[in-house]
C-alpha cells in the first residue's frame, strides 16, 4: 500500500499529529511518504496513493492557506486531466483520513469542522474513500493569542496535543488501517 502523509502546520500542531501518524505507519510495518506543505513549491501527486493522510491546523474555520491552494492547483490539474469526473466514481482501493488541530475559543470543535470537509472535497471528488475525519485539539501557541488556551470554550487546553491525544491518534491509525484492509479483502 502507498501512503502519503501530508499537512501544513505553523504552530507545530499538526506537525506533532502528523509525525505520530508517520511513527504509527512505521511501526505497524508500512512505508509513509511524509510531506510538509511550506508553500507552491510543493509538488505532490496524491493519485500515487492508495491511502492519505492529510491534515492542517484551523485557521478562521479553514485549513492553511498553503494547504488550501495546493488543493485548488490539484484539483485544477486533475480536472484538466479528466479525473474527476461526473458523480466522482469511486476508486476502489483510494482511501484517506482527513484532519485537523484546533482550538474552538469561541464555538469548539464547531471552528474545525468546515476546515476538515473543506481538506476532504479534494479527495472525494478524486473518489477517495473518506474513511476517518479527525479533530485534535491543539493549543494556541503565538504569544499574542495564548490567553485563548486557558479562556476559550475548550477550557485549559495548554499544551495539547499531549502524549494522550497523540497515543488516540495512534490507536485511530492502527484502527483505521486494519478495517481498510479488511474492507480491500473483500
């Protein structure tokens, strides 16, 4: 199985999320191609892959921007190409697990929502399977915004993702990729 691992992160949020995913693959025997968005020089073709991790920090109930215009330029490309078609055909073996770091100060897990279906739209109209949507939470880490850690709707959320959110994110990638392979056997 191929799999790409890619997120944006400026805090170290999602970084942190995103490298436990790649620890997980890699314990349970898997090669993970592991890519950080840092802007449009990245080049990715995620039809390579038979399962996908992706995953951003929120950002006004959105992805990262890197993020969102690597997917606009893919999706641009794969139209183009004629891969995304009307319906958008399922592909049999395609899977992805779509996630995000957030912080909800103001509505909670409300705030990351969009930002997680936005990051799926790529994919499903590529007839990816979405097979996990998922939500850490992550605190604020720019001084100017760190207050929002302890007075936001989430509570005291200092220094999350912490060991227990990452070892339920391991547990959610040995979870996810047993019942995809027991789903591909059939």
């Amino acid at each position: 199985m191929n799999i790409l691992n890619i997120f944006f992160s400026s805090t170290g949020n999602t970084e942190k999320v995103a490298l436990k995913i790649q620890e997980t693959l890699r314990e349970m025997g898997h090669t993970v191609e592991t890519v950080k968005i840092t802007g449009e020089n990245v080049a990715v073709d995620v039809l390579k892959y038979d399962f996908v991790f992706v995953g951003s920090g929120v950002y006004g109930q959105l992805p990262g921007i890197p993020l969102m215009d690597l997917h606009r330029r893919l999706l641009q490309k794969y139209s183009t190409a004629g891969e995304v078609k009307p319906a958008s055909p399922r592909r049999s073996s395609a899977r992805v697990v779509v996630y995000c770091t957030y912080g909800g100060v103001h509505t909670g897990i409300n705030e990351a929502i969009p930002a997680v279906k936005y990051m799926g739209q790529l994919y499903d109209h590529l007839g990816y399977t979405i097979v996990g949507e998922w939500y850490v939470v992550g605190a604020y880490r720019t001084e100017a915004l760190r207050d929002r850690s302890i007075d936001g709707r989430l509570g005291d959320i200092r220094g999350r993702p912490n060991e227990a959110d990452l070892q339920d994110v391991a547990e959610k990638v040995k979870g996810i990729l047993k019942a995809s392979s027991l789903v591909n056997t059939y």
